[in-house]
C-alpha cells in the first residue's frame, strides 16, 4: 500500500553506513544535549568511543560493538564508589548514571550477543546504584506474576518494576505508567519519573514482551495482557496508588502495548497515551522490507525479529501480521479507556497509518500528529502531558 512517507520508503539513510556515519550524522547531537537514547549521559564519555571504534561496518559485529563502551562504563563505576566512599552522593549520583548510559548504549537496541547481555546486567546493577541516590529514589519492586499463563516459562515468575514515589507520600496518589520500547528499558526512567513527580504522582516502569527482563512469552501476543493483570492488581493493592487514576503511557514500540491495554483493561486505566506506537501496518511484509534502511538506528527489521522471538525475518514477514495486528485481532473493536494518539506524520519506524487506523475503529479516540518523524517531537511530550493534567484534573 502507499504510506504517507511516499518514496523516503525506499531510502537508505546515511546512519546505516558504519558507526562512524551512525555517530556523526543521528547519534552525536541528541548525545550533546542528553536525550534519547542518552538519557544521564555525557557526550565526553561517548566521543572517544566512537573514535575508537572507526568505521565499523555492517553487518555488526556487536560483541566487538559492545565492549568498546566497558572501559568508559567500568572508569565511570569506580570514580563513583571512589565518590560515594568519599560522602560526595551528588557527584556519585551522577557519574553511576552515566556509567549506566554507557553501558545502555553497549547493549543497544537489543542484546543479542553474549557481551550485549553482559552490559545489560550491568547496566540494571550500576543504574540502582545512581538511582537510589536520587532524591526521592527509583527503586526496584518485583511482584509475583500472578496470571502468568501455567505450564509455560511463565509460571512461576516474577514482573521486575520501577517505581518512583513523591517525599513522604501519606495517601493514594495518580500513578503514570511508562511501558517502554524496543530498545528502551526501564533504566532509562529517570526523566520520565520527573513529570509525574513534579505533579505529587507517582511513577511505574514496565517493560514489554521480549524486551528487558519481561517475564511474557514473546511470541504469545496474550501475554502481555497477563501482565497488565499482575501488574494492576498489585498496583491497586497499594496504599500509595489512587486506583481511580492510573495513567498508562506507551513509548515507541511500547505505543503499540498502550493501543492494547487501552482496549483489553479498559475498565482499570483512567486513560492511555500511545505516542509513536504501531498496530498493524508495522508488520506488513511490504513495510518490513523497508524498515531497515529507514530512520532507526539499527536493523529494525532484525531487531523486531529478536523482540518477538522469530527465528529469521522471512518467519516474521509471513506469521506477524495476522499474529499481532490489533485490527485482524479484533481488539481495535474493543471498548476502550480515553486514549491519546501521538506521533509525527512522517514516522519510519511504524507509519503513521496505524494511528489513523485506530481512530476508523471502536470508540471516539484522540489524536495529534506533528510534522516530522518518530514519536513527534518536539511538542508530543508537552502535548501528552497537558492531556494527561486535564484528564487526572477532570476525574473525581
């Protein structure tokens, strides 16, 4: 089908040259300025990494990728311990989390080669140690996962969360729950925990199937919705949480979660913000084909392949739309909470197609869409976030 990106289907952007041109031409900038995927990061860490590795080209060898950032990362650790030992907790604050950002960009976008999984370990474990030195802390929580489907790698498990709450919290307050993306994990929540927290709420991270140390069968596209189970139970069991006012907000491939759980626990969400999500479109062979060239850092198309568990991305072209498209499934027919879509109308990651697909389904829904590319920026977040002001401010 045609897409509203027209003929930039059939670019190859010039990133996906060596990680010379990935640096140079998409990743040094937002590396500047501390933004996706950067985030607690300092580009002085990053430069000479990328110096050193050259002119790498793919396809990737991402263990040799991987451990050119250890170095830098385990420098960064033991000048935090050094400061931490010393009593200086703001200098070692900051220097775990740019340890921690070191070893997200080892890992990134997935960890698929054993040095990859390393970093991702340490990452988790260095990004705790700056994280409980924030005032007030992210701390980890792992709650049973109690409709884990029996019989399957899921029983038994448990759902490993983040949660931020406000200074001396004394009674139920609204709860915004980020469920991340294909390549963003739950370390990567210190500035999304800002916005809940400058309003007196609360944060929850989460991560999606195949992604992180997600518990959910990745090829069961019910999975995630036991999840949501697990995770609202034990949210609305907490004597922090306002139950009334829980907030989910998908990023990225995590929009295409938030479209779900919009429809599926639509009676347990106050609303649900789906910023540069996919539904359907996303896994059109045609699109698949293409995606790999376009504006992702990476291999999209091999990356989506690892996060839905196929073995090759010929499987995924011929099972994955009829698998997981919200619209074949039928959820889009559902009833669903008050969802926001946001996204840029030129996104090359998932098109905007699928946003509009929603809104020709079920229910009133939402939606603005920016010029430009993925997830709509700038202008999305401070959109979401203004929508979700109202939305809690509105509900009794």
């Amino acid at each position: 089908m045609p897409y509203r990106i027209g003929d930039a289907i059939n670019s190859k952007f010039p990133h996906h040259e060596s990680l010379k041109a990935l640096w140079e031409t998409k990743w040094k900038k937002p590396a500047t300025i501390g933004i996706y995927p950067f985030m607690d990061g300092n580009v002085a860490d990053f430069e000479p990494i990328f110096q050193k590795i050259g002119d790498m080209r793919p396809p990737y060898d991402f263990d040799a990728y991987a451990s050119a950032f250890f170095p830098t990362a385990e420098t960064l650790t033991k000048e935090a311990e050094s400061a931490e030992r010393a009593g200086d907790v703001e200098t070692a604050r900051g220097l775990y989390l740019r340890a921690a950002a070191v070893y997200r960009i080892s890992r990134f976008p997935v960890p698929r080669s054993p040095k990859q999984k390393q970093a991702w370990e340490l990452n988790k474990e260095v990004y705790l140690k700056g994280a409980r030195l924030l005032d007030p802390p992210i701390t980890l929580v792992k709650i049973p996962h109690t409709h884990a489907l029996l019989g399957s790698e899921e029983e038994g498990s448990e759902i490993s969360i983040f949660i931020r709450k406000p200074k001396n919290v004394s009674g139920p307050v609204p709860v915004v729950m980020t469920i991340f993306g294909l390549d963003g994990y739950r370390t990567e929540g210190t500035p999304n925990s800002m916005y809940p927290l400058s309003r007196g709420w609360a944060y929850i991270s989460v991560e999606i199937p195949g992604t992180g140390d997600s518990p959910a069968l990745r090829q069961d596209p019910k999975s995630p919705e036991r999840v949501w189970s697990s995770l609202l139970d034990w949210a609305q069991s907490q004597s922090w949480v306002n139950e009334k006012k829980i907030v989910a907000w998908g990023l990225s491939t995590g929009g295409y979660y938030a479209m779900r759980i919009a429809h599926t626990h639509a009676d347990r969400l106050l609303g649900v913000v789906a910023q540069g999500g996919g539904s359907h479109h996303m896994f059109d062979p045609e699109w698949l084909s293409k995606v790999g060239d376009l504006e992702y850092p990476f291999d999209l198309d091999h990356s989506l392949c690892a996060k839905f568990g196929y073995k090759d991305v010929e499987e995924m072209k011929k099972d994955a739309q009829k698998r997981f498209s919200l619209l074949e499934s039928g959820i889009f027919d559902m009833h669903c909470t008050r969802l926001l879509l946001i996204n840029g109308v030129n996104d090359s990651i998932f098109p905007i197609e699928d946003s509009l697909l929603a809104l020709e389904h079920g229910g009133v829904k939402e939606a603005r869409f920016f010029p430009g590319a993925h997830m709509g920026e700038p202008g999305a977040t401070k959109t979401a976030q203004a929508w979700i002001d109202r939305l809690v401010g509105s509900s009794m």
